[in-house]
C-alpha cells in the first residue's frame, strides 16, 4: 500500500492537527517538509497535480487536497473519528465552521 503525503512549511503552522490526526490514527504517512531557503516548493508545486497548489497539500492515493480545514475534514469522514460522531453532528459542525 502507498503512504499518503502531507506537505507543509517546516514548521507546525496549519499543518499541525493534521500531523496530530494522522498520528493518532496510527496512519503511515510521508511528512513531506519544504524549507523557506530553497526552491523546492516552487519547483515542485505544479507538478504535483494539485487544484490549488497551495500549502498544506495531502495526497492519498488518486486524492490530493489543499487547505487545512478540507484535509481536516476529508481525514475525519475516512477514519474512525467518523464513528464516533453521529453523521448529523458531523454535517452540522461542517456547516457551522464555514
């Protein structure tokens, strides 16, 4: 099976609950970590296949998804978390938070 990916800044900034989430799932995911020194990010962003490319990115699979709150959102509705919310708490906390 190939590891997810999440990208960001290394820093924690936005990318950190992901981190937290992902690591409390027990999840095996490459922690792809761009410096502000160098141009990888700009070299790398358009080749990616990103929408949006944009920081923080999360790639699983055939699914890339930019911005926390959506990477948030996309990791919580595929993992056991989803289960312990009632699928109407979980809309209703979706539609609140925008």
């Amino acid at each position: 099976m190939v590891k997810s990916t999440l990208g960001y800044w290394n820093i924690r900034g936005l990318a950190q609950p992901i981190r937290y989430l992902l690591h409390h799932e027990k999840e095996d995911f490459e922690d792809r970590r761009y410096l502000f020194t160098d141009n990888t990010w700009q070299n790398e962003k358009y080749a990616l296949g990103l929408d949006f490319p944009n920081l923080p990115y999360y790639i699983d699979g055939d699914t890339r998804i930019t911005q926390s709150t959506a990477i948030l959102r996309y990791l919580g509705g595929n993992m056991v978390l989803m289960e312990k919310t009632s699928r109407k708490n979980f809309e209703y906390l979706s539609r609140s938070s925008k």
